[in-house]
C-alpha cells in the first residue's frame, strides 16, 4: 500500500539535481519545471521527513547538515542503482554517482588531483570526492570506493590493481655526497645523515636493501639515523635537494631530479621493496561502472606518463 510519509525514491534524484544546480531557478531549468514547482516538491519532501534539508535566503541557497546527510546517502543510492541496471544489462552503465577516492598526501596532490581534473570532464556525470590521508583508511571501513596506495593490500577482502610499477630508490643531492662521499656498501649508510619519513606501517628508520639475483639475493636491514625527520614526503625530498642527507624515496617522486641532476641515485646496484601503485576498492564495486571506469582511466593515463617522455611533475 502506497504511503506519503518518508523518503520517496523520486525525491533522490530531484535532491541531487538541487544540490548540484546550487539554486531553487536554477534547478527548474534543469530539470525543465517551474521554480514554485521545485520549491512545492522541496517543501513536501522537507514535511514527509520532518526536517529542514535547505537553508532558504533571497540570494542564495545552502544544505543544513541534515541535507548534507541525505544528499550523501542519496548520491549513493543513485551510483548503486545504476550500478544495478549495469549488472542487470539494462543500461550503457554511462559512470555517474559519487566516487569516494583516497590517496596519500604528496602523490594525491601531485599527481592524482591533476588526472581527477581530466577524469571529470570526460564524464560529468561522477562527483569526486578526494581525500587525502598521510595512512590509507582501515580497509574494513565503508569510508572509500577506490584508495590509491603503494603497495598491494594483504587483504583479500578487497580487489587491488596496479596501475602503474614503482621503485623505492635512494638518492642525495651531490653537494651532500661531495661533502661526505658517496657510500659503496649499504653498511656505509651508518656513517651517513639519513632522512627518515614516518608513514604507514613500515618500521621507521630501517632501510632493507637487497643485491644479487634470484637464489643468491641478499637482503641487510640497515638501521639508519639523521637530525632531519618528517610524515611528508614532499618535505623530505625538499631537504635533500637542500643537501640535507640521502633520501630513500619513490621513484615517481623524485623521477625528474634525478633526470635533471639535482639528486643522484645511491647506491644502484641494490633494490628496495617495491612501491608498485596500486588502485584498491572493495569487492562489491568491482561491477561499478564509476569505480571500473575510473580505475582503467588511471591505468591508462599511468601507463601513458611511464612510457611518455615526461614523467608528471
């Protein structure tokens, strides 16, 4: 039996388009009725709930925080449904709904803002929401649908793709190495100003270096130390470029110093745990068309930059 108490799925999507519009007239000329029309529905929606979704002035239009609540779930619920047709075969699956996107501080700004920018104006329909953490999120948490991360999760919970193959690498500025000399043995990192970075899980201030190859690999974990620490890569790369010590970095994040000079690898004949990037989203998104779309996007545009002239700045 029908009812008109409580939310109706029609209003989602009107909800959704007044929010995006940003205004009660501009809504009605997207979705083609009157703005008395708009403000007669906003109105019956806002009675049949019992709350105030909308802050109403002469100029402007703003969501109270219970319409941020709803227009969250509501974003959300229209994604799943269209994930849904997607499965069902019953649409083009055209990515559309809100896309929550993690990445670390340092490559999130530097390198997935600029392609979310690209992304977006291939497909309009999707609303990034980008969040960035020095730590990924707890897997176990309903707080993202794709987390751009180093490394593969040791989750099987989740669906991990690289998007794009990465080296740590060790490097200093050759004003440092002409000053203290170039180490030849990952032992001589000891005698050396080291810059640490806390981030993750890893243990601080251990550096493991391998050399060799296959059954004759050999792996030192070396106990490093230095008067110059931080949580943000971007920094740490910064003060070795000021010749502060040896970094061990992210070759994508550090890729064109060491084209143009300004640090120079150490210690090249060994190799560090890789750092591959990879795209992590929980199993039931693996059918979205938004997280499909924009993980292969990502895919791509890495791959492009990798095997281009340029690596991105």
């Amino acid at each position: 039996m029908a009812t008109n108490a409580g939310i109706q799925p029609a209003d989602l999507g009107f909800f959704s388009a007044l929010a995006s519009a940003g205004s009660l007239s501009a809504a009605a000329r997207e979705l083609g009725i009157t703005t008395p029309a708009v403000s007669k529905h906003l109105a019956l929606m806002e009675a049949r709930i019992g709350v105030s979704l909308v802050n109403r002035t002469t100029r402007r239009m703003s969501l109270t925080p219970e319409g941020e609540l709803y227009l969250e779930h509501a974003r959300r619920i229209l994604g799943d449904i269209n994930d849904m047709e997607a499965l069902l075969g019953v649409s083009k699956a055209t990515p559309r709904g809100l896309l929550r996107v993690n990445a670390t501080l340092g490559f999130g700004r530097s390198h997935v803002a600029p392609l979310i920018s690209t992304f977006v104006r291939q497909y309009p329909e999707v609303e990034v929401q980008l969040q960035l953490s020095v730590n990924p999120p707890p897997l176990t948490e309903d707080s993202f649908d794709v987390c751009i991360r180093f490394g593969a999760p040791p989750d099987a919970r989740v669906m991990a793709r690289q998007i794009a193959p990465n080296r740590r690498l060790l490097c200093a500025a050759p004003a440092y190495l002409a000053r203290h000399g170039i180490p030849r043995l990952p032992s001589d990192l000891s005698k050396h100003n080291c810059i640490g970075i806390r981030q993750g899980e890893e243990a601080y201030g251990v550096w493991r270096l391998s050399s060799g190859s296959g059954k004759s690999i050999s792996t030192e974990a070396i106990k490093t130390r230095g008067n110059l620490t931080t949580n943000d890569g971007e920094i740490a790369v910064n003060w070795a470029l000021d010749g502060h010590g040896i970094l061990m970095r992210a070759e994508w994040d550090i890729a064109r110093y060491l084209h143009n000079g300004r640090l120079v690898q150490v210690l090249p004949q060994c190799f560090t745990p890789d750092a591959d990037i990879h795209a992590v989203y929980p199993q039931r998104h693996q059918r979205a068309a938004r997280v499909r779309v924009f993980v292969d996007f990502m895919a791509q545009a890495f791959r492009q930059q990798a095997t281009g002239a340029t690596h991105p700045s």
